[in-house]
C-alpha cells in the first residue's frame, strides 16, 4: 500500500512501536513522525497522499480533544486513530465524537495496534459509534476552521491576540476577525464565553 502516514506522539519509542505496527500492514506506507500537535498539523496540510493519522490526545499544544478536531478540521476525509493512555470511561466515544475512526489504549498489544490500524486503512471503524448525544458535540466543532481552532486553542491558553498574532503569522486586526467568527458559529457573545463553550465540549479536559 502507497501513501503516507502520520504517526503523532511525542514518546520517540513509542512513535517507533507504532512505525513497526504500521510497516507490518502497510509495507509500501512512507511514515512519518511528528512530537508535538504543531507539528503533525503542518504534516497532515502538506502530505497530499495521505492514509492515515495515529493520534496521542496529550500531546504538547494539544487540549483535551483539540488534536482530533484540528486535525479533522484539517484534512475530514482522512482516518484519525487515537492510540492515548488518556484516561476517561466515555474517552473512546468522545474522541469519536470529535472524528476519530477509533481510539485504543497505548497498553493494547501489538496485534491489537495492527488490527487497528488495517480497519482504519480499510475504512472501518475501529469499535461501533455510541451514543447519537455524542454526536453533537461534534457538529459543535464542526464548523470552525483549522486557523478558527487555532486561535480558539490560544485563547484557552489564556493567550492575548497579541500573542496569538505574533505565534500564528497574522495581525491582530486578523486574530480579532477570527474571533467575531468563531463567537458567530459558537453562538455566544464574548472570548470568555467561546472559552466555556470549548470547556464544555471537552477541549479543556486535563491533559
């Protein structure tokens, strides 16, 4: 199988674990590596052939289930499986929920990772979807673009729009833009407010 995927964890000997898993099912696969959420980001925008995408929920940038979203947001079409030692019983459902095909514990077994990740390429789900109320926590992130998740990820981190200007390349006139768009679609009136909206969906869940 060609294409490339994306192996996202900022443990190197766990991201070479999971490099063995997927060269055992997809031999022909080019894979590629990124440690933190930035990085898998700028992976997934520029790798037009890609297949698939290992996700570790607590990843440094990411929050709660931001990494999902934003990688999602970035590329919808392609399978996210989270492979995390995140800690939660409704975790599976709420990564799936935000547009995870699957989610498995990083102490599943090797045989385990490899099943996974050939459903994945397959393009079945890994475990069945639960709960349809999941769902719409979902379509609440939905509509946010990669650059909006970006801003309102910085804004969770009590970041300034200065700041957030300064990190993402833009002016604040920009960050300010991005703003008034994200309150629209999360329908609330100020950051503060986004801010809970996000808590809420679980984008600020202990990392």
């Amino acid at each position: 199988m060609s294409g490339t995927i994306l192996i996202a964890d900022d443990h190197p000997l766990f991201r070479q674990a999971l490099a063995l898993a997927v060269t055992a099912v997809a031999p022909g696969a080019r894979v590629v590596e990124a440690g933190t959420l930035a990085a898998a980001a700028k992976a997934v925008s520029e790798a037009d052939d890609l297949r698939l995408v290992t996700l570790d929920l607590k990843m440094p940038g990411a929050i709660g289930y931001s990494g999902i979203a934003l990688l999602h947001a970035e590329r919808p079409h392609v399978p996210i499986l989270v492979v995390s030692g995140a800690e939660g019983a409704n975790a599976a459902e709420e990564a799936r929920a935000f547009g995870a095909v699957g989610f498995l514990r990083k102490d599943a077994d090797l045989s385990r990772i490899e099943q996974a990740i050939a459903a994945a390429l397959g393009g079945t789900p890994v475990a069945p979807r639960k709960a349809d109320a999941v769902e719409q926590v979902r379509n609440e992130v939905a509509g946010l673009t990669p650059t909006q998740l970006k801003v309102l990820l910085a804004v969770l981190d009590g970041k300034l729009n200065k700041q957030i200007a300064h990190e993402l390349g833009m002016s604040e006139a920009t960050v300010k833009a991005h703003m008034t768009a994200i309150m629209r679609k999360l329908d609330v009136r100020n950051r503060t407010q986004a801010a809970l909206v996000a808590r809420s969906l679980g984008l600020d869940l202990s990392r």
